[in-house]
C-alpha cells in the first residue's frame, strides 16, 4: 500500500536552512611592472553595464572620459591601468557604478569566463531523501538531483540510527523491518513516501499542487 505522512517533527530534526547568496559585480586588482590593471569580475549570471573610475596621486592614467562597459554573466572583463610613478606609492578611490539596463553604446571588450558552479534550483517542495546501504535506486535519485542542480537534502540512515528510529515509528515499522528496507524513504514538502522508487516519480509528486 501507498504510503505517506505528514511528519512536522521528524522534519524538524533534518531541516536544514539554505541561505540565499547575493551575486556582486566587483573589481579586482592585478598589480606588476609598475601599474596596476582593473578588473571587473561578475560571479552572476546576469550580464550588467558598469561605469569605473579612479581618483587619486602618484599614478599616471587615460584622460579619456570613462566609459559603461559590458561584463557578461560570469566573465572577467579587463577594465583599466593606472602607471605608476616611480618610487612613489600610489593613493587613489575607485568607484564602480553597475548598471542592469544594458546599453547597445556599452563598451564590448574580450572576456575570461569564470568557472562559477550554476545556481541551485528550488523545488516546489523540499525534498529529503532517507538512504540505506540496502537502497538501490537512492545513487540514481541523488544523482539526477545532483545533475539538475537541485537543492535538497541526503540522510544516511546508517549513520543516523535515531532517525531511522523515529521513521520507523511513523512508518508503523519495526526495527527490524527498517533494517531490510531495500527503497529509498522521500520526504517530499513534509510528508513521508516509501512507494516511490524512481526520479521521476518523485518528481511527479514536487509537481504536483
């Protein structure tokens, strides 16, 4: 029989919390043979304008006026370099203006893609997956997952035998059954699956209103 729980308190042992992260447009510094090169880093996906500056003594640079110039999504974009003046330290203010409404006057200029991993995805439902060493098809749920840049969360009931414990009572299974459970455990926006065996029916259930 098909069967699931709604299991407030087992979910709160296993919760975990994932902390959104704010992708910013910043400017690095690459410093050799007296001067100092600029470069923007944007470590989003988003491509953006930026308009950057420096102020300052010591240093000699172009006096042509400042330019927006285009950073792609997850690009290193070379901005300007300042000579600097021998035996002098240079003091100088940068100033960085980020702009998401993309110009077609934006200067376009050669890029280094960065190797940044691509954003996590939110399923409808939060998915916690209870596996055993028993569990056949848990490595292939996990994997798709893990492929489709899901987030979700992986419990080993090996390592966790209170947990295993606490499934076990909601499951209305003993010990002893627990041990020789060969599927994976789901749990799928807080209630308990242990029919489904496949990625894609466990995803058919996140879909589902």
């Amino acid at each position: 029989m098909r069967t699931y729980i709604t299991f407030t308190l087992l979910l709160c042992l296993v919760t975990t919390f994932v902390k959104a992260q704010k992708h910013l447009v910043k400017v690095v510094e690459s410093e050799g043979n007296n001067r100092i090169a600029f470069y923007a880093e944007n470590r989003s996906f988003n491509d953006y304008d930026v308009l950057f500056t420096v102020k300052g003594t010591n240093f000699r640079q172009s006096a042509a006026k400042p330019r927006w110039i285009r950073v792609p999504g997850a690009s290193k974009v070379h901005l300007k370099t300042i000579v600097l003046m021998r035996d002098k330290k240079p003091l100088y203010t940068k100033a960085l203006r980020v702009n998401d409404s993309l110009s077609r006057r934006a200067l376009k200029k050669e890029f280094t893609v960065l190797d940044i991993p691509p954003p996590k995805i939110k399923p409808k439902k939060q998915i916690t997956i209870y596996t055993s060493e028993r569990c056949a098809s848990c490595d292939s749920i996990i994997n798709k997952l893990d492929a489709r840049n899901f987030i979700f969360r992986s419990v080993s009931l090996d390592e966790k035998p209170e947990i295993k414990e606490q499934l076990g009572k909601f499951l209305a299974k003993s010990a002893e059954e627990m041990d020789t459970i060969s599927s994976p455990i789901l749990s799928l926006g807080g209630r308990l699956y242990s029919w489904i065996s496949t990625y894609d029916k466990m995803m058919e259930e996140v879909e589902k209103e």
